[in-house]
C-alpha cells in the first residue's frame, strides 16, 4: 500500500496559517462585552476566596486552641472582607484613575525595597529580608512592587509607541528599572519573586511591542544569570534545586506530597487531615493546595485547578475585549502575574517545580499576598469600566493582539 499523499492545495486558493488562526480568534473575542468577562472573572475570585476561607478556617480548627481559634477566625473574615473591599474599589478606579500616580508609586515602592535591609523596620526572618514590621503589622513590599511595575512598563510601551520597538530608546530604560526592582528582590533573598516580577514585566512588554529578540534575551540572561548566581552563592537555594532534581531529601516537601496523594478521590473531609498536625510547616500557604488534596481528594484539587483555568480563560478574553491600549495592557499584566504565581504554586505542590514559598491567590493564608492579589485583579477588572460607553461601532479590533498574531508572515 503506498504511503498516502499530501493534499494539494487547489490554485488560486488560500492556505490559513495558524497566526491567521490566531488572529481571528482574538478579533472573535473582542467583539465581546467586556463587562461579561469582567463579571466572570469577579465571580471566579469570589469562589477561590470562600474555598480559601472554609480551608484556613478548618486548618486554624485542628491546631489552633479555642481562644487562638477565633482570634484567627477573626483575622480570615477581615482580610478577606478587606481584600473583597479593595477589589471592588479598584474596579471603581480602573488602570486610568491611577495611572498619574504611577510614577509616584514606582518611587514609594523602590523606597519600601530599600527598608527591608533597614532595622527596626525590616526583619530578617530565616536569613531572608522580605518584611516590613511595624507593632503587629508586616508587609510585604515585593508584592506590591510586581503590580506597580506592570502598571509602569504598561504606560511608558504606550507612551513610547512605535519606539517601544527600540532598543535604545525603548526596551533599555524599561529594562533597567526592572533590573533594579529584580536585584533588590533578589537580595532579599528571594529568587522565586524576583523571576516572577521578571516574567511579568517582559510579559507586558512583548505584548506591548518590545522585540522578541529583546524579551527573549533579557529572560535569558538576566533570569539564567540570576538562578546560576544563586545556585553558586546561596546554599539554601542550592538545597532546593538538589532535591528537585532528586540529589537530596527534604522533609517539608515529601510530607506535602504525601499529603497530597492520601486524599484519594474524594479525601478524608474536610477538617479530618492528619498531615497539619504532625507539624508540616506552611501547609495552610505555602503548600495549601497539599491539604486540599488530603481533605477533598482529587476532586477539590481539579476543582481548584479549573477555577484558576477558568480565571485565566476569562482573563483573557477580557484583556482582548478591551480598546484602551493603556487598560488592555495592564489588565494583561496584572493578569498574568495572578495566573501565573497560582501556576507556580500548583507546580511546586505536584512537584514539578524547585521548592518555592510561592501561596496560592485567594486561597493561601497571608494578608499581604491576599490584599495585593485582590488589588491586581481589581484594577484589571476596572479597565472595563471605560468600555462601557462604547457602541458596537468602536468595536471592531482589538487594542492589543496575541504577540503570534502579531510576528506572523507579512503582517
């Protein structure tokens, strides 16, 4: 039998790429409401805050005391309530409403980087200078560094225009902020954090209209040299790496992953897990989707997995709904930076990522991590909030299209 041939394509007629694919696709989605994949992204972080609630409320029950019990019941509710507060008031706002403010932010936050090595502010916890203490409050000022850069990079690939496309003129400044939010992050130390803001920032400006060849060197580079540099000078970091690699043992990540997979389908219900109290540290943030796995099986992890599908997906279609090029690119930004640290927790829990003290959005115990989470998807929902007015008319093409659709043949 001979081996069966190519279809020939017929002349005269024309072959779609995947990029004219891709392209069509996001004319399709933004020929949408924004306001509808707004809401549902609304809905989506609602459900992962009640998941988030009910699963610290069961663990905060099994090893806490009465009195510490309700303290901690208190705490939930109010930063909770505090992040559900924040996030409907920078929806009010949008991207446009602290876009002026922008400049100003970026200076605060390179400032409270700085106080982090400064005592009594910043506190050294595990050898690590992440916090700002101030009485019984801490902060945690890389988090909300991430944000306000994006915001920042989003306004100056808008402002730059066609010259985004430089390098002198435009990747370069870009870059070099970034490198100093990266370096001081990474002085902490905190490498996870540092290559996240990264990624996120090179993101936004691929999207923006940065080179390839500028985005993909500078991750190169920068996020290679970075992790080699740490690998070579910080022994915990190195620790880590080995036990991915399987070079060595860890104990907190073995316990985790046994956690995880006690569960079977359905898990041992919800407030039954044994695992937190045999003293797994960080099982209720840094590896909170373990004791999801041990109380609700495989079941409540799918479930939480799919809300987080579900957040990216209509994260995206809201991104590509949007006109505004300065509210489409920070709603993408924001976006990916929520997305993405929930991807990499996942990662690190199913072990298929370096160990990483990376919560999980929404869902993780951390008020800081909470109230930033809900600041970033607040504004990126508040960017339809300039939609709104808009006929049918305005809305034939995006503001901003995939960087595929973008890069293809002859466009």
């Amino acid at each position: 039998m001979s081996p069966r041939r190519p279809a020939r394509t017929a002349p005269g007629v024309h072959q779609h790429t995947l990029f004219e694919r891709l392209d069509v696709l996001a004319r399709r989605a933004g020929a949408i409401d924004p306001e509808r994949p707004a809401l549902a992204v609304f809905w989506v972080t609602l459900m992962l805050m009640a998941l988030g609630l009910l699963i610290q409320v069961s663990h905060a029950a099994a090893v806490c005391e009465p009195d510490e019990f309700r303290h901690e019941l208190t705490t939930q509710l109010v930063f909770r309530a505090g992040g559900l507060v924040l996030l409907l008031a920078c929806a009010r706002i949008g991207p446009a409403g602290v876009r002026r403010f922008v400049p100003l932010l970026t200076l605060l936050c390179l400032g409270l980087l700085v106080l982090v090595f400064v005592p009594p502010l910043g506190t050294a916890i595990n050898g690590s200078h992440r916090w700002l203490r101030y009485g019984p409050l801490s902060f945690q000022p890389s988090e909300l560094a991430r944000v306000v850069l994006i915001l920042w990079v989003a306004d100056r690939c808008v402002r730059l225009g066609p010259l985004v496309g430089e390098m002198r003129r435009g990747a370069l400044p870009m870059l070099a902020l970034a490198l100093t939010f990266f370096g001081l992050i990474l002085l902490e130390t905190d490498l996870g954090a540092a290559l996240l803001l990264m990624i996120c920032v090179l993101s936004t400006m691929w999207v923006g209209g940065a080179r390839p060849m500028h985005v993909g060197g500078s991750l190169l580079g920068i996020g290679g040299g970075a992790l080699v540099l740490m690998y070579t000078l910080v022994p915990y970091i190195r620790g880590r790496l080995e036990t991915w690699f399987g070079y060595s043992h860890n104990e907190q990540v073995s316990s985790a992953s046994e956690a995880l997979a006690s569960g079977g389908l359905f898990g041992v219900g919800l407030g039954h897990g044994v695992y937190r109290r045999l003293g797994v540290p960080y099982l209720e943030s840094d590896f909170v989707l373990a004791q999801v796995g041990e109380e609700l099986g495989l079941f409540g992890v799918l479930a939480v997995v799919g809300l987080l599908v579900a957040f990216t997906w209509f994260a995206l279609r809201l991104v590509l709904s949007i006109r505004d090029r300065y509210g489409a690119l920070c709603a993408f930004g924001l976006s990916v930076s929520t997305a993405l640290g929930a991807m990499l927790h996942v990662q690190v829990v199913a072990g298929l990522a370096p160990p990483k003290g990376m919560t999980l959005p929404f869902v993780s115990d951390g008020g800081t991590s909470l109230l930033v989470s809900s600041i970033a998807v607040g504004l990126a929902i508040g960017a339809a909030r300039r939609e709104a007015g808009r006929g049918v008319a305005d809305r034939s093409a995006p503001a901003i299209l995939t960087p595929l659709a973008r890069t293809a043949p002859g466009s």
